[in-house]
C-alpha cells in the first residue's frame, strides 16, 4: 500500500496557492467571499453558528496528504478573528503544514 505523503500534484498546489490568495489568514467565509472550487489538501472545514457566535469542526481533507491539525485554540483564534461568524455558512480554514507547501511551489512552480 502507499503512503499519503508527498501525493501532491501541481493542481493541488496552485488550489493551495489560489486558497491563500483568496483567503484572510488563511480562513475564507463562504457566504462572505465565493469559493466554487473544491476543497484543498490541508483545510479543515467548520461551521458557522450565528446564533452562538461558534465555531463547529466538521472535517479536514486530507486523502492525498498527512496533515498535521493546528490546535484547537490556535484555529479558534483564527477564526474568530477571520471567519466573520456572524455571516454564518461554511468557514474553511488552512491548517499551518501547509504554508511551506505552497511557498515552495511559488518559488518553484515546475
């Protein structure tokens, strides 16, 4: 059997890099800022609970990669301060194994 690392392609990356374009400290807000592409390696996905001003873990894509989940106050803090709970919806969040990913694929996109 094979292991999940290192199973990135190119198109997984420049999604990575497209995201971090895209997104405020690596958190993006569906309702808030549109995103119809699929979901990258690495994000995790929450919901968005207006009326309790919370933040609720659903999943973290992860099928061609190991990803190493940040904290649990570390991402909460992110997506207090970037996931605009208010607006409720879908907030996918980047966890940090992935920043070095997509910085070596911008300085060596071959």
């Amino acid at each position: 059997m094979y292991e999940k690392q290192n199973m990135l392609n190119t198109a997984d990356k420049d999604l990575l890099c497209e995201f971090i374009y895209r997104s405020m400290g690596r958190v993006l807000n569906k309702n808030v800022l549109t995103w119809e592409r699929p979901i990258p390696q690495g994000v995790s996905v929450y919901t968005a609970h207006p009326d309790t001003g919370t933040f609720e873990y659903m999943f973290t894509k992860d099928d061609k990669f190991n990803v190493v989940r940040d904290s649990m106050e570390e991402a909460e803090e992110m997506l207090n301060r970037y996931g605009m709970c208010d607006k409720g919806g879908l907030v996918l969040y980047m966890n940090k194994c992935m920043l070095p990913i997509v910085s070596k694929h911008k300085q060596y996109s071959y």
